[in-house]
C-alpha cells in the first residue's frame, strides 16, 4: 500500500454515520493520516457549501463536490464544470413540460442549493425559488422522481449526449450533470492539476455515483453497506459506514 498517497471518501452512507455525524476516531484517523504526508479527499455529490457544514474537525486537502462538478485544492478551485444559464434553463422548462408543475427539483451551484419545495428537505439547506426566472448557472439538476424514461426526456432538450444522469439508491430522485461533471472526470483532472497517477488514490463510495470513481483509482473500496452495483465495481470492500469502515481500513492499511 506504499504506492497509496491520495485518499478520497464520499460523505453520505461512507464517511457519515447514518445520522450524518462523524466519529471522533474518524477525524482523528484523518488527522493522523495528514500528519505522515498523504492527501486527504472529500468526494461528494453534495454542493460545497452543504458539504462544509458537517465536516467540523476534518480540513480536507480535497474537496471534491456537486457530484463532480467542482474540484477545490488546498482552498483554490482547480476544476468546474457546470450547464450554463440557458441550459439550466431549458432543463428546468423540460422538467415542468414532461413531469407538470407539481414536480420538485432542485439545483446547485458554487453559491447555493435551491429547490421549489416548501417543505423542509432533510438537511441539505436549501433556499425556496419557484425556478419562474433563474438565472444561474449550475453543476446539478435533480428531479423527485424514478421514471428513467422522463428523465432521459428532460435530458433530451440539450442533448442526451452532453448530460450525466443516475438515480439514488436510497431516494427517489434522478441526478443530472454535465458528462464532465463526474467523480471520475473531476478525479482525471485532479491528477493532471497535481501531476499524480490515479493509480496511487484510494477511494471509498457506496452509491451509484462512486462506480466511475472506485473503477479508474488504483483501490477503490466499497462499504459493506454499498448497493450491489459499487461493490462489484470496486477492488475491495471494507466495513459498514456505521463502524467507521473507512477510518479502519486507513488505520490497518496506512497508519501500521
């Protein structure tokens, strides 16, 4: 595991517990680990600026986040890639077009996460807009609902090619970025940015969006608690998010 000097964990259902906290043996697994040298990754579809609020304790070399669509190293952004203002446009006139004007979708961007649902969503922090006039341009669009054939309608009206779409595994919502908004776009140009080979990164995910991620780093690693899909997909797998499955395959595999 010498060759091992970038490590890189997805947030819900890998590094959090269940409840969206992080144990104490984790931050200090992850500072002990940036004490000897190695680079320490956050990768997440979450917006950066929902990402920050949970990570009290941990100072991510890395951040990874927008589901791919933004790279920030040591502070600086290094990588973005997001649908333009008339693009998100046009997306979100297709989501009231195919689904009809009780649909719920939201967007994010570097500044914010907006939604045009009044209730309280979880706790991802979102800002009300009725999407009646947006005009920002965003990394995600995500759309309440798991009706692929839709979705790929929506995606249609600028270009099926040009747009990156999965569902989550644990709700019922349909992610769409740009084809360079991924984990594993974001991560190719990480490497070239801090002229590395993927093949010395570790990765941990759970979720649909880690796959591409787990299949181009040198370990990719699946939690026990995975869906079936990131698990064949990955080289390994360690334990459950709730036992700290990262922070313990970091302390067997880097720190002894």
């Amino acid at each position: 595991m010498d060759n091992t000097t970038i490590i890189l964990s997805d947030l819900d259902g890998t590094l959090f517990h269940d409840d969206k906290s992080i144990s104490d043996f984790t931050k200090k697994t992850i500072a002990d680990l940036q004490a000897k040298g190695f680079l320490f990754g956050i990768s997440t579809s979450r917006a950066k600026i929902n990402a920050v609020k949970f990570l009290n304790g941990i100072s991510p070399d890395i951040l990874i986040t927008n589901g791919g669509g933004m790279v920030s190293y040591k502070g600086t952004k290094v990588y973005s890639c997001e649908f333009s203002v008339s693009e998100i446009r046009a997306l979100i006139k297709a989501c009231f077009d195919v689904f009809g004007e009780d649909v719920t979708i939201s967007v994010d961007n570097e500044t914010g996460l907006y939604s045009n649902s009044k209730e309280e969503l979880g706790d991802k922090f979102w800002t009300y807009n009725d999407f009646s006039d947006f005009g920002e341009p965003c990394m995600k669009l995500c759309i309440k609902t798991l009706d692929k054939e839709k979705v790929a309608q929506v995606a249609s009206c600028i270009g099926i090619e040009n747009i990156d779409f999965l569902p989550f595994s644990d709700i019922p919502w349909f992610k769409l970025s740009k084809k360079g908004a991924t984990k594993e776009k974001a991560i190719e140009s990480l490497c070239v940015q801090l002229n590395v080979a993927s093949q010395k990164i570790a990765a941990f995910g759970d979720d649909f969006n880690d796959i591409g991620m787990l299949k181009i780093v040198g370990r990719g690693v699946a939690m026990k608690n995975a869906i079936p899909e990131v698990k064949a997909a990955a080289a390994e797998v360690c334990d459950s998010n709730e036992n700290d499955g990262v922070a313990n395959w970091i302390q067997d595999n880097l720190l002894r």
